[in-house]
DNA sequence: TTCCCGATTTACT
DNA sequence: GTAAATCGGGAAA
C-alpha cells in the first residue's frame, strides 16, 4: 500500500486512454487518520475544448474549471445538484484541460468508516457505486479540488489487472444537454462478476 | 443581481 | 417509474 501512479500516467493527451486505464486502479483517501479506498470499476473521459459535455468546452475558464487547464495529475472536484461532490482525475499537458471522472469503486479498505459516512447500516452495491456516492464514502470535498493525486491525503495506485474482454464502453450519463457529443462512446466499466461485485 | 439548471441520489407511488 | 432535495456556477441583464 501506498504506491502511487506517476504523474505521468495522468500526463498523457489521449484522455479515453487513461479514463480506460484507470479502471481496475485503487483509489485511497487518507483522512483525519482514516484510511478509505477500492478498486475503480467506472470512469468517464471528459475530452477538453472540443467535448461538448465538458466544463471545459469552447475553452471556457472560470474559477471553477481553472483547475482542468492545470498539467495532468491532480484532482477536479466539483459540487453538483445542490448536494454532490464528483471527483475526476485532470489529464493532458499544462492548457489541455482533459478529465476523467470516477463513477464506481468495489469497496476495498476502511468499510466500516465508509458506512458511518454514508449512514448505511450493511454492506451493498450500493456504498461506492455512483461518482456522488463514492465522494461521499470517501470523505471527498471541495477541500480536496486541485490535490495532487500521488501523494497523501488523495491517490491512485495500482490494483488489479483487467482484461480487455470484461471491459465494457458505452455513452456517458447524464449529459443528454451535450448534444452530439452526448452519445460518444466514452464510459469505461468494469462489468459485474457473475456471483457478485463485493 | 437574477435566473436557470446541473457529469446525482434516494425515497416513494 | 417519478419526484424531491438543495445550492453554486455561469450567462444574461
């Protein structure tokens, strides 16, 4: 434990390869003591400038989005429908303001902690599966935009190894405002083992 | 400053 | 399957 990627895994301007890449990593957090994480089953690749369903489209720049022009290799958090925190992995060089946004983990360390946060009683599919719900097992806020993704309190490292054959691509979730972009192939998961996911 | 709406989740009907 | 919860960002005025 504690083996963080390079940065320049995350440093590369094919922002689908990453996205895919990252499936099967493990995702850590490091908080007030408490140790959290599991391995990436879903992530989305959000492509810059051109990818209508970016923050970043048309080259926009606002406080908010700054953090994606930054080089690749730290974290864009976000606060979404009024009580959401979504996490994405910024890739690409310095200006190319590519992202990759973490959907499901298989829940790995620190349980217990996960479930206190989530206020769940046992453990389901349900813990780390969906970008807000794994934010919030976590224990990942707007405190944790802009970190850097090789070093405590946020990392990835390696997990375990996936096949080509039980990776699944489809188009992304809920950017049905995106237009044309909506219905790119740009979802990567991990599909569901026959007995179980945990 | 106002207004619209979102890279979602969960509880219900 | 549908809807409510809930608030900051971004564009327009």
């Amino acid at each position: 434990m504690y083996n963080p990627l390079p940065l320049s895994f995350y440093r590369r301007s094919n922002v689908l390869a990453v996205a895919k890449e990252l499936l099967g990593k493990t995702l850590f957090t490091h908080m007030n003591g408490i140790l959290t994480g599991g391995i990436i089953l879903e992530t989305e690749g959000y492509a810059g400038m051109s990818d209508r369903a970016s923050h970043a489209y048309g080259g926009r720049r606002t406080a908010r989005t700054e953090v994606m022009y930054q080089k690749g290799g730290i974290a864009y958090v976000y606060f979404c429908y009024g009580m959401h925190y979504l996490l994405n992995a910024v890739t690409g060089k310095e200006e190319e303001p590519h992202a990759v946004l973490i959907r499901a983990l298989q829940p790995t360390h620190g349980i217990e902690a996960m479930l206190q946060r989530r206020k769940k009683k046992r453990l389901d599919a349900t813990l780390t599966s969906g970008p807000g719900a794994l934010c919030q097992a976590l224990g990942i806020d707007l405190s944790c935009n802009a970190l850097p993704l090789d070093q405590e309190p946020l990392w990835i490292e390696e997990g375990r190894f996936v096949q080509e054959g039980e990776i699944a691509v489809g188009p992304r979730v809920g950017v049905a405002y995106a237009e044309e972009d909506a219905h790119l192939p740009y979802r990567f998961q991990i599909l569901a083992k026959q007995t179980s996911i945990l």
